[in-house]
C-alpha cells in the first residue's frame, strides 16, 4: 500500500481546522489534497485525538500479527489431519 505524505498527526490537525468553521474548499486547496481524500480522512479519522490515531494504529498492527498466526496455525492443522487421514 502507497505510503500518505501526510501522517495521522497532520491528518488530525487539518481536520480540527475543517471542525473550527474553515471551509472544506479552501482547506483542501491550501493543503494539496482532493475533496475525495478530504470526506475519506474524515470519515476514518474524524473525531479523534491524535493520541486514539496511535493506540488506533497499534491495534491494527497487533491485528495483522494475529491474523497471520492464525493462518499459520490453520495451515498446521490441516496438514496434520492430512497425515492423519492418509492410509498407510
């Protein structure tokens, strides 16, 4: 996945600029991105803290680690059952 120019911090700080009455048109332009970006930052990241980003962040990471121990595990047992099952 394409790594943002911008990080979670900087997302937060434009968006509490959008949430202190500056209008989207303008805070778009002033910040290079695309109305597009802007609804989906928003949608993610709206109402947060920069503090919720990271615990946020560090959520996703230790998710993507148990899913892949969990695929391992999954690969394990069925090749397990496989020798299991095989007739000798």
């Amino acid at each position: 996945m394409r790594k943002s120019r911008f990080s979670e911090e900087q997302i937060v700080a434009i968006l509490k600029e959008s949430e202190a009455g500056m209008n989207n048109a303008e805070l778009c332009r002033k910040h290079g991105i695309s109305d597009k970006t802007f609804y989906k930052w928003r949608a993610r990241y709206g109402g947060m803290q920069v503090s919720d980003v990271k615990k946020m962040k560090t959520l996703e990471e230790e998710n993507a680690m148990l899913k892949r121990i969990l695929g391992q595990k999954e690969l394990d047992i069925m090749a397990l059952k496989a020798v299991v099952e095989k007739k000798w």
